[in-house]
C-alpha cells in the first residue's frame, strides 16, 4: 500500500471503507491484510488476525470447501468463486444490526484471487460480499415484474386476459394447430344491443353488465389450454384448441345459456327483455392462409342478421361446407 | 492442420481425464453425494469447421461459462451446458432447497462456481502433468442461444483453432452431457504441442 502514498487519497482509508470484505493471505495460509469490514463482521479485530492463520483466526470453523479452494488458489494461482447458491455461508461472518439473541450466518458470496506481493510473495486476496441485501433485491425485483407482467396481459375492468394477449396466443395458437394438424375454434361473442343497455342504464350499469358475462363466459372453460380474452368493448375472444366441429357448436350454445340464466333486465332488448350473447365460432385445422378469426367474425355478424340471441358456426374451408352438405 | 497425432490426443485426453476426477472430488465435496465426471473424447479442428454438429448443439439456449487464460499458452475455455440442463445441475447440486423459479436468482453465481470448478480442475491437471503454470481471469456466465455461441467462436479469427472436450456429468440418477471449448491461436497450439511432447517423450 506504500507505493501509491503520491495520491490524493490514503489508500488504506478506501481499503477500510470499501462495503465489502478484504482479506490477504499468503502462502502459508497467513493473514496478512484485514479491512474493518471484515473486521466488523466477524467481530475480529486487525490486530488478531494479522500473522494468524486465516483458519484459526475465527472462533467458529471455516468451511471445509473454503479451505480446499483457499488452497487450491495458493497452489494453482487460480481464482475460484464460492456462490451463495451451493455454499450459503463458508465463514462465520454476521451482521452486527442483527439484535436476535440467536444471530444466523450471513449469506456470502467470496471471491479467491492470486496475487503477488512486492517481494514476490504468492498471495491470495480474499473478497467478501453480503449477498442477502442482493438476494432481498432480486425477490422484490421479481416480484414486481410478474405482477407487471399480469397487469401487461390482464384487461382492467374484468381481470380476464386483455387484445394484447389475446392476439400472441392466437398467433401461437394458430401455429401449434397448423404444425400438428389439430382443429382450432376460435368464438366471437358479442352482448347483443350494448349500446342502448348504455344508454338507458349509464355506463357503471354497462361495466357492471361486461364484468358479469365475462366472469359467466369464463367459469365455462375448464382446460388450460383454452384461454378467453375481451376483444374489444362488449366482445369477447375465445381460442379452444381438439374440439370436432360439432362439439364446438355444443360449446357455442352452452355460452349463449350461461348469460342468458344470468337473467339481467334490459328492457331495450326485444323480445327478451334481459342481457342475451350473440356468437360466432369457426373450426378448422389452419392452413397457409385461411383467417379462423375472419371466419368467425362473419359467423358473429350473421348471428346478429338472423335475430341476436344465438350461435352460427362456420367451417374454415368452404369444401367442408359442401361436404357435409 | 495435422498438429496433432492420436498419440497426442490420447495424452490429452488423459490429461483431462484426471482433471475430471478432481472436479468430481471437489463438485461430490460440496453436493454431499456421488459426482461423476467423464471426458470421453478430446478433438482439436480449426474454427472455421466448428458448427452445431461438432458441438452437439441443438434448438434452445446455453449457458455457457467462459474464463481466459494466459501464460506459455493463452486461451479462452468456454463451458456449454444447455439451459435447461444447467438450471437441473444447480438444482440437483443445491439439493431440494428451493424450487426451480426461486433458482433463477442462483443460477448465474452458482454456474459461475461450477464452470469455475471444471475448469480450473482441467487446467491444474494440465499445470501437474505437462508442467506449466497459467493465470486466469475470473469465470462470466452468459446464456445465448446456438447461433450466439457459433457465430462468437467462429468471430475470434485470432484463435483459428479449437479444441473441444466431450464432457459427460453425473449427479446422482441426472446425466448431463456438456462441451468444454478451448479457443487456441496458432502459436499456443504449437506451445501445447511442445508440451504434450515433452511429456510423451518423459514416459517413453
């Protein structure tokens, strides 16, 4: 530390702020340098580790691993890394803010460099980090992506999943069926007259009414591999993969009725006087091309022409249609 | 590019071979249980004919750990695990301490540790048998996919060489199979020639 007393700074003052452990040992295994924060955490004082061996300097054991890569620097001139992950706490360093009676070990991660002295002694410099305060900040880290993440795919107002995700799993979806050649339905819900239901009862009413038949829609899902989304205003999006054409048009119908018994007045609804679905599904195994979502929105529309309040199914190829005609 | 005999490989090899048992030694040291190492076949080529094949590289990402080394012969040894293997050796070295997503915040650090021990195990076997000392840098974990990791070794024209490490593993019932990468140029190959020669010449 002599030879760089021309700097502005006293080297041995930084060597004793750093926030991490030093410590240099040499070939003997003896220490030879011994900074307070080491110092502080292992409630060893400099002048009882210098010209001690780093073994015994501390009243607890050090971890056999540590001395065998302690060792192999000293013998190799290899660094060597101890992870928090597979060896916790290889010394008996604890934090002092602890005031438990019972205090645990802190969690480490130490680094094992070789160095040499300026007489050409071989040495190893021993760096020391707490790794709880990284590991605390990765938890807290994590724990706000994954709730940002839900946010990122989550629609609002009723907590099914929002455009955004729907349009990556639909993309997804598409590609699966395509590759293994399994039928996709895709279904296009839309509330039939929203508009006038807004209009007569105010929007909280409408929200109220969009949260209600999502949360119907959804409770008949059952699969993971079936997901629902809100498509846009009143519409919704369902992606189901394996289901035969006609299973799907059951399913259709099985939608229609789960908002239908949910009996909600709308008095500007003809003739039924209450909240009916519209919907439009398409089945098909896709091909190049073919546009299962276009389809299904032409079945949606033609659900609307032919009097609201029920279910058109299309197939995604015309030659189908013919076939089963 | 005939450097090398299969005499030298087979030295090598062993070299390797007994670099492999210390890293089980010191990897059983620290799991608590049985570690096998294995280093089936060493291959020099030159790195214009490294590609997925000779590294048994598939779809999917890496991790690999990489130290530089430097000394009578320079080299950067890369370590290449896939992904998902990588996150099974720590967890499985780990024990059943925590589940694979609280894993993630370990992983890095923890294939640091074992990339470090593999390595410096294959080199302080080499420093015993074909007497050489080397100094290395510390271990960097990096997670990239095929392609990455090609396109990296092919990018280092200044080490036209490769020599590539089969490396089987085994944790407990788990058995991993990993590539340990050397990139070497011209001059350091010709120096670990000399050296394996040296040391043929010994035993002969």
């Amino acid at each position: 530390m002599n030879g760089i007393s021309a700097k502005p700074f006293d080297m041995k003052d930084i060597f004793n702020t750093l926030n991490l452990g030093v410590c240099v040992v040499n070939a003997d295994g003896k220490v030879l340098l011994w900074n307070n924060w080491i110092a502080k955490h292992s409630n060893v004082k400099e002048t009882d580790a210098v010209n001690r061996s780093l073994e015994h300097v501390f009243s607890e054991p050090v971890s056999p691993a540590f001395l065998t890569a302690l060792k192999n620097t000293l013998a190799y001139r290899l660094p060597v890394v101890l992870s928090t992950a597979l060896h916790r706490t290889p010394l008996p360093l604890y934090n002092p803010s602890d005031t438990d009676q019972q205090q645990s070990r802190m969690y480490q991660s130490i680094t094992i460099t070789p160095i040499q002295s300026q007489l050409d002694e071989s040495c190893c410099l021993i760096q020391v980090t707490d790794s709880s305060t990284s590991i605390k900040r990765e938890k807290m880290l994590r724990s706000h992506s994954e709730i940002l993440k839900k946010e990122a795919t989550t629609d609002g107002l009723t907590d099914i999943c929002n455009r955004r995700f729907f349009d990556a799993h639909y993309e997804m979806a598409v590609a699966d069926a395509k590759r293994q050649k399994h039928p996709l339905s895709i279904f296009m819900v839309d509330i039939d007259f929203f508009k006038s239901y807004n209009d007569y009862y105010g929007h909280i009413g409408g929200d109220n009414v969009i949260k209600q038949v999502a949360t119907a829609l959804k409770s008949q899902l059952s699969r993971a591999t079936d997901i629902i989304a809100r498509y846009g205003g009143e519409e919704f999006v369902l992606v189901m993969p394996y289901l035969p054409r006609e299973i799907a048009e059951q399913f259709a119908e099985k939608l229609r009725n789960a908002v239908f018994n949910l009996a909600i007045p709308h008095i500007k609804s003809r003739p039924y006087n209450q909240i009916t679905i519209s919907v439009g599904v398409c089945t098909g195994i896709p091909e190049n091309d073919d546009n299962l979502l276009n389809k299904a929105d032409t079945a949606l529309y033609q659900a609307k022409l032919k009097g609201r309040n029920r279910c058109i199914s299309l197939p995604l190829c015309e030659d189908e249609e013919y076939l089963e005609q | 590019m005939n450097k090398l005999s299969e005499l030298h490989l087979d030295a090598l090899t062993e070299v390797f071979s007994i670099g492999a048992g210390r890293a089980a030694l010191s990897l059983s040291e620290i799991v608590g249980d049985e570690v096998r190492i294995s280093v089936p076949s060493v291959q020099v080529i030159s790195s214009e004919e490294i590609n997925s094949t000779t590294l048994s590289l598939n779809d999917g990402r890496f991790g690999a750990v990489s130290q530089h080394f430097s000394g009578p012969f320079n080299a950067e040894a890369v370590l290449l695990f896939t992904e998902d293997q990588a996150l099974k050796i720590v967890s499985d070295m780990m024990g059943s301490q925590m589940s694979i997503d609280e894993l993630a915040e370990f992983e890095h650090e923890a294939m640091c540790e074992l990339g470090n021990i593999i390595l410096n195990a294959c080199l302080s076997a080499m420093a015993d048998i074909l007497n050489f000392t080397l100094n290395s840098s510390l271990p960097d974990y990096t997670v990239a996919s095929a392609d990455e990791i090609l396109h990296r070794l092919k990018e280092s024209s200044n080490q036209p060489y490769v020599m590539v490490l089969h490396i089987d593993l085994a944790i407990e019932k788990r058995h991993t199979a990993g590539n340990l990468v050397f990139l070497l140029s011209s001059a350091s190959l010709t120096n670990l020639v000399i050296h394996v020669d040296q040391f043929l010449g010994k035993i002969s």
